[in-house]
C-alpha cells in the first residue's frame, strides 16, 4: 500500500530532477523567502497504549478520521549562502479511538449490567523554528538538514455514553464528555534536497522529517515549494 501511494511523487520528483538539469541553483542572497508543500505523515499509525484495557470484552478500535497530507507552511531568511532560519506551521491527521458496547457489572446487587459506548479525539498543531544548512552537490542540486524546536498544541476530546440506561446519569461517577488541551516543546529535524526551477528563483524541495507529537517520534515526508522574495 504505501509504495503505491508514493509512485506518485516520485514520479513529480524524478520529472522536476530532470528539467532542473536546465536550470542551476544561483547562490542564495541574504533575505527572506517563503515556503509551502505538502507534508504526508507516512508513519501515523495505531500507537502503542501504555494503559492497555485487560477486561474481558473490552476492545479499542483506532482510525484516522481524515487525511494523512496535511499542508506545510512557513517563512525564512536567507543568512548567506549556506545557513538560513526558518519558521513553520503543520497539523497531525485526527485519531479517532472508540470502544461499543462495553459491559461492566451493575452498581447496585440485582441492577441491569452497564454498556457504555467510549470515543475519543487527539489531533496536533505544531509551529516551530530552526535552523537549515545547504550543501551544494553542484549547481543543480543542494542537499540540506535541518533542526529546531517545535511548538506543539495537544488536543484530545473525550466521550462516553450509557447505551442501555439512557434516564440515568452517571455525571458523577463517569463524565460524559470532556475536552483537554496540553502545550509541549519538542525537538524536529529533517534531510532534504533542493532542485532550482524557474530560472533559480525557486526550488522544489523534498524532505523526510522526525518530530515528537505524541509518545512516540512521528515521520513525515514534505514535497513543498520554495520562493526567493529577493527584498
């Protein structure tokens, strides 16, 4: 599955390579330029549950509620001709957990056993800043890395429903719904390659990108778009 969903941009890529073989990186001057692609989060699977449920019945079923390309922006300054600092702006894809018809003893000797449908939502928003470093290979292709700290916004929502005792609340035992929110810096980085189109003014660029969302580091691949304002 995942390598027919990248024939495609390999294939942008490979065309872009060769007619940038017409072309040249022209040496960078000092200024700002502005940035936009395309990040795919290739690895944005089931995480692993450090709290796993052992009850008997009880299951979690996971699933992205939308898609895994998300749009990347940002705006850097060019320092010289090799170093440059940058700021950008992503969103994770949103997870969906839920779990149906979870049967849990009755509160009360004698009651009707309690079924409780659960759900929840995590999704994160990062911006952040760095620092990138070029090296030229020759004058049609720059290789680059990059790293800096990342801003990330957490968010998770929460709900819980009592299927089979629809009059009854349980607010106080078991909130129905709840929302949280948790700001975390973490570090990123990524390697890539330039290749000039538009008479050097811009560059397509490729990355492969780490970052710490969650628990676990998340990779992502970037096609994006570069363009020199030349202020």
């Amino acid at each position: 599955m995942k390598k027919s969903s990248f024939s495609r941009p390999i294939t942008i890529i490979a065309s872009t390579l060769i007619f940038g073989l017409t072309t040249g990186l022209s040496a960078k001057e000092t200024g700002f330029y502005i940035h936009g692609g395309v990040t795919y989060w290739d690895g944005f699977d089931a995480p692993s549950l450090e709290d796993e449920i052992t009850l008997p019945g009880v299951s979690i079923d996971y699933e992205l509620d939308d898609s895994r390309a998300k749009l990347s922006l940002g705006v850097g300054f060019h320092l010289d001709e090799q170093w440059s600092i940058e700021g950008f702006y992503v969103s994770t894809p949103e997870r969906v957990f839920s779990g149906n018809n979870w049967m849990f003893p009755p509160l009360q000797p004698g009651g009707d056993p309690i079924s409780l449908t659960w759900s929840a939502k995590t999704k994160q928003t990062i911006g952040g800043v760095g620092g990138i470093y070029d090296f030229y290979l020759n004058e049609n292709l720059s290789l680059f890395v990059k790293g800096g700290i990342a801003f990330v916004k957490h968010e998770s929502s929460q709900s819980i429903t009592v299927e089979n005792l629809p009059g009854v609340s349980f607010e106080n035992i078991i909130p129905t719904s709840f929302t949280q929110e948790e700001d975390t810096q973490e570090f990123f980085g990524a390697i890539g390659a330039r290749i000039p189109i538009m008479q050097g003014n811009a560059c397509l660029t490729f990355a492969y990108q780490f970052i710490e969302t969650d628990d676990d580091p998340e990779t992502s691949f970037e096609i994006g778009f570069q363009w020199n304002l030349n202020l």
